[in-house]
C-alpha cells in the first residue's frame, strides 16, 4: 500500500462529534491537538512549540466504541490511520485540512486508566458516507483559531 500513514499522541481539543449516516454508517469526529516541545539549551527548560490540530475520522464500530467509551475534550489520546490532505474552495478562498482516516484510537495509558470491554463488528462504506463525513469534517474549519483551540484545549 502506498498511503501515508501516522500514528499521533496528542489531547482532544473538542467535543467529539458522533452521528449516523443517511445509509445507517456510525460515524465520529474529534479534533485532536499536539503541542510538540523542544529544550531549549540557552535556557535549560522546555518549550512548548505552535500546537498542531488534525481531525480525526472514525467509522462503524470504532466510531460506535468511541462514542460508548466516553472520550471527552481534554483526554489524553494516541491515534493511528490513515493521513489525508484535502484542498477545498470556501468563501473564494482555499483551504486545506490534514485528516486521519482512524484506525485505531485509544486513551494514552502513560497519563491514566482504562476499562476494556470487548464487542462485535460489521458494515462496509459508500460514497454517500465519505461525503457527509467530508461535510462533518469543514465544521472544524469554521472554529476558532487554533491559538483559541490550544487555550481550549490545555
């Protein structure tokens, strides 16, 4: 396979946002930020770097396992999937957003606990379903900047 993929750790920055497709498909959104630091030999201390926002999409029992498992904005948490940029045209300007098509999600277990609890799987996506959760997906681009996300966020 010839496709980009990523495994990041990072903070939910907003409420994760879960629905159900025209064709019954789960499907969940969250916003995860990074804030990457660096030390700073001239003063000997750390320094956090810009904060870094990716919009995770999740689909069938992962997006249904994440909405049971009450993940919330300020959870620590590792994602791996699949990275995709997406050019888009909006109010005449465009616009690019970086997206993880997820595989896996889970809470950082280095910053805290979690309770497992197996389930059962099934489905396959359509065109339709790609397409709404492109639409779910621009709601991030209408939010406030990632400054005001980084303060949301910590």
């Amino acid at each position: 396979m010839n496709e980009a993929h990523i495994t990041i750790i990072g903070w939910i920055a907003a409420e994760p946002y879960y629905s159900v497709t025209a064709n019954g498909t789960p499907f969940l959104s969250l916003r995860v930020g990074c804030t990457p630091r660096r030390y700073d030999r001239q003063t000997g201390q750390w320094q956090d770097v810009d904060t870094m926002f990716l919009t995770v999409n999740c689909w069938r029992g992962l997006a249904d396992n994440i909405n049971a498992s009450e993940f919330q904005r300020g959870h620590p948490v590792l994602v791996t999937g699949r990275l995709r940029i997406r050019q888009y045209e909006r109010d005449g300007q465009w616009r690019f957003s970086a997206e993880i098509e997820a595989t896996t999600v889970g809470h950082d277990l280095s910053r805290g606990t979690a309770d497992f609890r197996p389930v059962h799987r099934g489905g396959a996506l359509t065109d339709e379903d790609r397409q709404e959760a492109r639409e779910a997906a621009d709601q991030w681009a209408l939010t406030p900047s990632t400054e005001e996300e980084a303060k949301q966020a910590a």
